[in-house]
C-alpha cells in the first residue's frame, strides 16, 4: 500500500463518522450517540541499498511498514428535544469496576510495602 493511500485509511478510522453515530428520531426527541475514540497511525517505505558487500547484486534493499492503533468505547449521546440540547453520559460499569481494582491493588500494594519496611 502506498504512504498516501495508507494515511487515507487511517484518516477515514479516525474520522468524526467513528465518534458520531447515526441520529435516532422518535417522537419529538432526537438522540444522537456518541463514541471515544483514540488512535494513531504511522507508515514506512525503503528502497535503500543496505552497504553490506555485493554491489552487483540484481535487486536494491526494500521495505515497507505501516501501523495503525484505535481505541474506541460508547460515551453518551445527545439528546435533542424542541429547542433543548441535554448531553446524556453512559454510565460504563466495567471501567467503573477497573477503575476500583486498581485502586484497590495500589492501596494494597502500599500497605504490603510499608509493612516490609517495618
């Protein structure tokens, strides 16, 4: 895949299209959902001779490389009646339950340090 071509993938995965979703309407309420998305993208290219030994050799070195990271989870919507913007956050129990391990495991482990050091 050529650099420009890969960049414009990774422009489209990245795009405002993945943050937004499709507006629902029903009755006079309108909710539009709404994601979190992070990543980032990167490509390579080549084509360089690599200076070990044989200059007669038929075929230049070459390489390529891209990579491409996303990250996405649903955040809210918002919901739109008559004249009223209200953003509506959705409520994620498992980083909720992540979030609690972890700090669960930090104190933990800080108490189980300080013990050792008396």
């Amino acid at each position: 895949m050529e650099p420009k071509e890969a960049f414009k993938t990774i422009r489209e995965a990245l795009s405002a299209r993945q943050v937004f979703g499709e507006p629902v309407a029903r009755d006079d309420v309108t909710m539009i959902p709404a994601a979190t998305v992070i990543g980032a993208g990167g490509g390579g290219g080549g084509s360089r001779r690599s200076g070990k030994g044989d200059s007669e050799a038929p075929e230049p070195d070459t390489g390529t490389g891209m990579g491409l990271g996303v990250i996405a989870w649903p955040s809210g919507a918002f919901e739109i009646s008559k004249d009223r913007v209200t953003w509506r956050p959705t409520l994620d129990v498992a980083r909720i339950l992540f979030a609690a391990l972890g700090v669960i495991l930090a104190l933990g482990m800080g108490i189980l340090a300080t013990r050792r050091h008396s």
